[in-house]
C-alpha cells in the first residue's frame, strides 16, 4: 500500500492499538456517535397470540459474508417490541454473543425481520455513516481489543455498554463517507477474486476426484499416459468392456474382475483409547476427523485405510506404520491381493450417501462397506493405477494448496486495506478509481 499517501499532519490518539491518527480526526467514544440497543431477551412464545409470532435475528446469523437469512426463527413480539425492534435498511448488527464483535449491515433486500438479545443494533447520530463504523470495528476486533473488552477468561458477552464506551476515531461524515465508499468498492475486487479463486478450487476438487473415479474404474488404461501431468484425456480405454452389472460402475474393462471390497481388505472395529492417551504417546491415534491425539499403546501396525463408523463418514484415511483408532472408526487390513494405495482410491469412491444410516449422526456399518461391490484388475496393474493417481492428485493438490495461499494472502491485503483506511494511515480521498 506503499502508493497510497499519508494525510499531511498527525497526533498522538492517546489509544494503543489506534495509535497516531489524522491531526483533525476525533477521537472519542462510540457513544457519542452512534446509539446501540440490545435485542429481546428470548422466552417461550405465549400458548395464545400466535399471530404475533415474527422472525428474529440472533447472532449466529450474522456471518463474515453477510446477513445469513436460511435459518431464521419466530417469537412472540408485542406492539411495542415490534416499532423498537424491527430492523432497517443500514442497520449495523454487531454479535453481543458468539463471535463477539462480528458485524454485518441489514439491507433492504432483506425480508422483514426483528431482532432478539445476542445482537446489539447500532444507528448513526446525525450524519455519521455505520458503513464506516463496521470498517472500524472489523479493524478493531482484528486486533483483539473486543476479547480484552469481553475477557475472554469466562462466557463472552459484548455488552451494549461496553460497546458504547470502545474508543473509536471520527474523520467528519463526509470523510467517513468517502472512506467507506472506497471500501466497499476495493473490497468488493477483493472479494470477488476470492470467490473466483474458490471456484477455481471447487473445480479442481472435482477433477481429482473424477480422475480417481474414472481410473480406478477402469474407464481409462494409465498404462497409455506417457507423461507427467498427461492427465485422463491422453489415456486411451481398454480393448475390451464387459457389464459389470452395478449401475455406478457402468461397463467395466474385460479382465476385471467385479468384486465386494473385503476382497481388497478386512474391516476392523477401532477401539475405546482412554487407556492408552498420553500427551507425549509415541503413537498417533485417529478419529473421523483426522489425527485425534498420541497414544502409548498401538492396535494396527502396517498400511491401512481408515473408514468413518460415525461422523465424518465420507474422507477415508491412508496411514501406514504403528497407529490407534477410536470406536468411531474402522481401520482395515489389506490383503496380499491388493495393493495399498489402490485400496484408498477405490475407498474414496464409495458412495457413502447411499449406505448412510438415517439417523441424526451419520454412520455406516462393517457389514455394508465389506459387501460393497467395486471392480478391480491385478496387483501389477492395481499398482501402475496407485503410482498414476500419486502423481496426478499430487499435481492438482499442489496447485489447490498454492491457490488457497494466494486466497489466505488476498484476506490479509483485504484486513490490512480496512484498518489503514479506518485508522487514518493512508488517505483514500481523491482515490476514486483507484485499484489496489
């Protein structure tokens, strides 16, 4: 940002994290800017008057892309309640519980909507601009301040009173105008480079995982993809296809042979660790979710893939050496006849929704994964698939985990832009059409 200018003159704000700011910028508190409310306290709606059951907001729905409006409650308001409470476009909504501090703007393209104790609801006071105070305090809770204010140390609550009291900085309502109109406009680039480049992932995730399908499958032979990076289009299909009978799989290579997934490897059941844990344990141990803790005791030693019992159902594992597995995962023993890293591939390919347990908390059973059919080649060929599909998903998670940094890196150009601006460290005016 070293091209923008700083203004001409600055004090000393008397505040840490503010630091110097604008000579005729004015440091205050919020209080003398803008007037805050909490919201309803919750209770039960009453067994009559269900008529004037209306939506509300709570804090959760205050989300760092917006107001999220899909999960939207009801309870009973009365006259009174629904003049004080009911939210209006450029209303600034600031997370009293939760994420303490998050803020979002209510706009008019909102449906109409109440608003209950886990949020304070800011106006301006006179022609203060809320646009700029959300800037200012997405600035301020970056730097921690908001947690101090709410001590961390038990429940977080930020208060409408300690909301009012946050020393804040004031350039005159034209300036924060300006200020926030430069913001939302740069932001808005940034933004809408993000969302592209989480696109650009999504599309990758998708092509990784149709690979996989496809070789793993046999719908292309990668014997016949001469070079690195050649991908499924330069590999050519088999001679020869056969029905396999299973409507997923579709017509399958000739000598493949269609088979249930024990003939790859045996599930086994994970096992309670709390006799094992230990902080320092030399082992790793597993759950659903990935690496869960350590472990002084193992209960598989070899090359394995992990299957979710409960929970996160759907992201098999691939682990080798000495490990523990929770009860809420299934390792598996891989047998002669197939080869390790093709066992994982064709796990990730389960159709796990299909096997799903209809219950609140996803589950599969060993009985379902063991008789589930897949179709595989010989060892030699299982192993040029696994040493294909190594490369190839390398190549494309490398360049999701390159694209992801460039994402991570637009987000702290996104933070650092706001506080500079809202802090006075640059000046925006006259920037206009500026890009950054």
């Amino acid at each position: 940002m070293s091209h923008f200018k700083p203004y001409p003159k600055y004090k000393p704000s008397g505040v840490e994290w503010l630091g110097d700011v604008p000579e005729h910028w004015e440091v205050t508190r919020l209080k003398r800017g803008f007037t805050v409310k909490l919201g309803k306290m919750l209770q039960p709606n009453p067994k009559s008057n269900t008529d004037r059951l209306l939506p509300y907001m709570r804090a959760s729905n205050i989300q760092p892309s917006g107001i999220d409006v899909s999960d939207v409650r009801e309870m009973w308001f009365s006259p009174i309640e629904t003049e004080t409470l009911r939210l209006s476009s450029g209303d600034l909504l600031v997370s009293e519980g939760g994420d303490v501090g998050r803020s979002a703007i209510w706009s008019d393209e909102l449906p109409e909507a109440y608003f209950q104790n886990s949020i304070n609801r800011i106006r301006p006071i006179g022609n203060n601009s809320n646009v700029f105070l959300g800037y200012l305090l997405n600035s301020i809770k970056s730097t921690g301040v908001i947690d101090v204010i709410c001590n961390r140390l038990s429940i977080a609550h930020l208060t409408a009173e300690k909301l009012n009291e946050i020393d804040v900085v004031f350039p005159d309502a034209s300036e924060q105008s300006a200020i926030a109109a430069f913001l939302d406009r740069e932001t808005g680039r940034i933004d809408a480079l993000v969302e592209k480049k989480r696109r650009f992932i999504a599309l990758l995730k998708e092509k990784r995982q149709a690979l996989i399908a496809a070789a793993v499958t046999g719908k292309f032979d990668v014997r016949t993809c001469l070079h690195r990076g050649s991908g499924r289009q330069a590999g050519k299909p088999y001679p020869a296809y056969k029905l396999s009978g299973v409507e997923w799989l579709g017509d399958v290579p000739e000598h493949w042979e269609v088979k249930a997934f024990k003939w790859l490897a045996t599930i086994r059941n994970g096992a309670n660790f709390k006799d094992v844990a230990a902080d320092d344990g030399e082992y790793p141990v597993y759950g659903s979710g990935g690496l869960f803790g350590r472990a002084s005791s193992y209960l598989y030693d070899g090359a394995s893939v992990l299957l979710g019992r409960k929970g996160t159902i759907d992201k098999p594992l691939f682990v080798m050496g000495r490990f523990w597995v929770v009860d809420t995962m299934f390792f598996t023993e891989i047998l002669p006849c197939a080869m390790p890293r093709f066992v994982y591939y064709v796990a990730t390919t389960i159709p796990f929704d299909r096997y799903s347990t209809n219950t609140a908390l996803p589950s599969m059973t060993q009985e379902d994964l063991s008789t589930h059919i897949i179709v595989a080649p010989n060892f030699s060929e299982q192993s040029a698939i696994a040493a294909f599909l190594d490369r190839e998903t390398k190549r494309i998670d490398a360049l999701v985990d390159k694209t992801e940094k460039s994402i991570e890196l637009l987000r702290e150009k996104r933070a650092a832009l706001i506080t500079a601006a809202v802090t006075g460290k640059i000046d925006v005016r006259g920037n206009e059409t500026h890009r950054v």
